[in-house]
C-alpha cells in the first residue's frame, strides 16, 4: 500500500470533541455568574437543564465513553440558543448538568467559577475521564486487532471502526489504520479482498484500500455468501466426479490387492520356517541312528574275530 503523510480519520461517526471545541470562534470568557445576568430579563428563553439531563448522562464511572458523552452533548445543545449568551457560557452552564453520581462529586470539588471557558472545562473533563493511560490501552487494542475465526468481515470491521471511534486521539496516520485492519484479518478474507482489488490491494491508495472495503462489507451477504457456496461446491465436486470416484475405486482396489499379496508373502515366510525346523530335527536323528550302526557293527566285527581266533 503506498504510504500518504493524511491525518484524515476515515471513520467519521464520531468527531474529536477537543478539536471541534479548538475551531469554534474565539469569544471574550464569560462567567458562569455572567450567564445567570445575561438571563435575568430572559427567563422564558432559559433552557431548562432537565433537556440535557435526559438526553446524556455521564456517571463517571469505569468503562464511561467520555469522548462519546462530550460528542453528544455538543451536539444536543448546538442547536440551543439564548439571546445575550454565548454558545461558550451556554455550555459551560449547562454541561454540569448533564453529570450524576460520581462526576457530579468529581465537578463539586472545584471552587466556584474556577473554570471559565468550556474548552477549559471540556480539558479538564477528558483528562479526569480519558487519561493518557486508557489512550494508550485503546491504541494498543487497535494495533493488536485480529479477527476471530467466525466473524464475518462485516463484523469485524464494525468492531474496528468501534475501536477507533472510541480512541479520537489515536494519531495513527490513514494508512496505517487500513494496515492494521487489513493484516488482523483471517488468511481467507485477505485473499478475499487482495483479489477483489485485481492482486493490487497493498499498492493503492489508503483512501481507495477504504473504499473498497467499504463496498464489500455493504454487500458482504452477496460474496460473503458465494464463497461459502464455492467451497460446498468444492466438496460436492470433488465427491461425485466420475474421475475422482473411478480414481479412488481403483485406489482401493490396489490397496486390496496389495494386502492380498502381504498375506501371502507372510504364509510362504512361515512354511519355509516350519521346513527348515523340521529338517534340522530329521538330520540330527540321522547322524543319532548312524552312530548307533556304526558301533554294533564293530562290535560284531570284534565278537566274530574273537570267535575265529587261533591261538599259537
């Protein structure tokens, strides 16, 4: 894949809160105290924080998406105005609001009118909720991606772009995003997506790399669905073609025979072994007898020269 030196997050559902607070025009701090004047002759205009209240939440407690709370909220009351007010005070007076339990305990330790500008406050809030160590736990879950065995590609890249929405501040480059999805994937869809790009998937763009893997998850039910059938087909091809069933009857007919033939050679090894034995014991009771001749024999021969002998 060609690296580019883009910054641009390619997974926009949720945008950097910090950022989006850094953009907005610059307007002279306004007190909290201030705000409470400014509404005095505009009490109808005032937007009750039970609005807020009801539309975001944020405990405070483990596992909390700061980032995703601090995103809702903005967006919940960038359509609140008041005449006089600041879209700055505004939110600094309302984002209290929008805190229970123990964030409601974390924002009442801070002495009255401390914090002066949201962007102050939404600092202070990140750092409370979003520390640099869970920055660092959420990267490494997003460099150490994999996908499991049975989840489709859909999935899998849902389950990404959910890792990098819940990081905003990962700082990993466009290219970089896509390698690491691309890798952490199963050796199939690789080879999946690698060919559906024409064997060229590593070589393109990172935008182009999205794109495509863009299109294929919004229709993975169609090719996700075909390679399954190809490789039942597979299998059912290879079951029932007349080749492949005539080859494996004749290797069975070999095997038979050559099971045959072991047989056989067994049998012949173990009469030849009997003969052999039995020859053995015929010679030495041979050469037994013979000896047996041979010996009354001289005895005879001595008995009959006894008889014959004429002395002197």
């Amino acid at each position: 894949m060609s690296t580019r030196s883009s910054t641009i997050n390619l997974f926009p559902p949720l945008d950097n809160p910090e950022l989006t607070i850094r953009r907005r025009p610059r307007v002279d701090p306004t007190l909290l105290n201030d705000f409470e004047m400014a509404t005095n002759g505009n009490a109808d205009d005032v937007p009750p924080p039970g609005g807020v209240q009801n539309s975001s939440q944020f405990h405070g407690l483990l596992g909390d998406d700061a980032n995703k709370h601090l995103d809702k909220f903005l967006h919940v009351t960038q359509r609140i105005k008041v005449n006089g007010v600041t879209d700055d005070a505004l939110r600094l007076y309302l984002f209290p609001h929008s805190f229970t339990h123990h964030a409601t305990a974390w924002f009442g330790r801070f002495p009255k009118n401390s914090i002066t500008t949201f962007e102050q406050m939404a600092k202070m809030f990140l750092g409370k909720y979003f520390p640099p160590s869970m920055v660092t736990k959420l990267r490494n879950e997003i460099t150490n991606f994999r996908q499991h065995p049975d989840e489709s590609l859909l999935e899998a890249w849902k389950r990404y772009k959910l890792l990098i929405d819940r990081c905003p501040n990962h700082n990993m480059l466009t290219v970089t995003q896509i390698d690491t999805f691309y890798n952490g994937l199963t050796l199939r869809h690789r080879d999946t997506i690698n060919a559906t790009a024409g064997r060229t998937f590593m070589k393109r763009h990172p935008e182009e790399c999205y794109d495509l893997i863009k299109n294929m998850t919004a229709h993975h039910n169609d090719w996700d669905t075909s390679i399954q059938m190809s490789e039942s087909s597979s299998f059912i091809t290879s079951s029932f073609d007349p080749e492949i069933v005539a080859l494996k009857a004749e290797m069975a007919k070999i095997n038979k025979n050559l099971m045959k033939v072991l047989q056989i050679n067994q049998q012949v090894k173990a009469v030849a072994h009997n003969c052999e034995t039995q020859n053995v014991y015929a010679a030495g009771a041979y050469n037994q007898g013979g000896n047996s001749y041979q010996h009354q024999r001289n005895r005879n021969l001595l008995s009959n020269r006894s008889d014959n002998y004429i002395g002197p």
